[in-house]
C-alpha cells in the first residue's frame, strides 16, 4: 500500500505509531484521499438509480391499484391492522375524503408518509447513490420516525376496532 500512495512511504516501519507534525497530517490525508476511488457514481449512473427505485415503488404499489385482494384476507379471512387501507386510498385518490375516512381513518397519514419515503429513497438515491444510506441524511431519519409513529398508531387503531371502536373490524370482504 506504500508504494501505492507516495505519502505513506515516508512513515516509518517501527511498531510505534509515527509523531506527524500538522503539514505532514494534511499531506498524508490528502495523499490518502486522492488515492481512494470517487464513491459517488456519475450523474448517468445516479439518474438510472433513481429510475429504478422508482419504478421498484411504482412495481410495489401496482398490485394493489389493479385490485389484488390482500393476502391477509384470501388466506385467514382476518382483517389486519392495514385492512381497508387500500380501499380507503383508492377512495382518496377518486376525491372521497369522507368516505375514506370511513374506511380507514388513517389513511391519509399513511398514504402521506409513504410519499414521504419514496421521495426520501429518491432523494438519498440521487445524492448519496444508493437508497440504503437514507439513514445516515436527517431527512431519511426523520422519515422513519415518522412512518415508525404512523404504524404505531395504525396497530393501535387496529387493536381498538377488534373492540369494535371507530368502526371496526373492516369487513375482509
């Protein structure tokens, strides 16, 4: 790795770890630096990510706007705690706020942090190059925290309507 990178040959090669005065620190560094490849892809490269992760969202959200019934309900005939979500947004995207409400009464907050997430996950995809590094940006911890206190409260609500509060259990139907 010396050989590679000219500053390092100047250290010496005793166990003891190398008194650097602040000129040779900065030299070292950006010898170093200059040396590690550019992490960040190109621009080309950054535009082609972020069209996949949004097609991977647009891939995701399809099912359910062609009208696949949820598994949880073909399969246990059980109402989980997102049931009626997808009724409820589908009846927000046609203008029936009130009627969505009905459905789901968090369905707004829901459909809204995950517009959230996947500008998040576009965003960091286009700055940071990859989707993944969200949680090292404020914004993509902040949005976490939010969808984290959404589902919290949409477990709660389920929890109510197996009491049969805010008009509850949905009907799997």
């Amino acid at each position: 790795m010396a050989a590679e990178i000219p500053a390092l040959a100047m250290l010496p090669r005793t166990g003891a770890a190398p008194v650097l005065s602040n000129r040779e620190e900065t030299r070292l560094a950006s010898a170093v630096a200059s040396a590690l490849p550019d992490t960040l892809p190109s621009r080309h490269r950054r535009a082609l990510r972020v069209a996949g992760v949004a097609a991977a969202w647009g891939l995701g959200v399809l099912p359910a706007m062609l009208g696949q019934r949820c598994t949880m309900a073909m399969f246990f005939h059980l109402p989980c705690p997102g049931c009626g979500m997808t009724r409820a947004a589908r009846l927000l995207a046609t203008g029936h706020v009130e009627a969505s409400l009905e459905m789901h009464p968090l369905a707004l907050p829901v459909v809204g942090v995950w517009a959230l997430l996947m500008a998040t996950t576009l965003w960091t995809t286009w700055t940071l190059g990859t989707p993944l590094a969200m949680v090292k940006g404020r914004l993509g911890r902040v949005a976490l925290a939010v969808i984290s206190v959404v589902y919290a409260a949409v477990f709660v609500l389920w929890i109510l309507r197996w009491f049969g509060l805010f008009g509850g259990p949905v009907s799997v139907a």
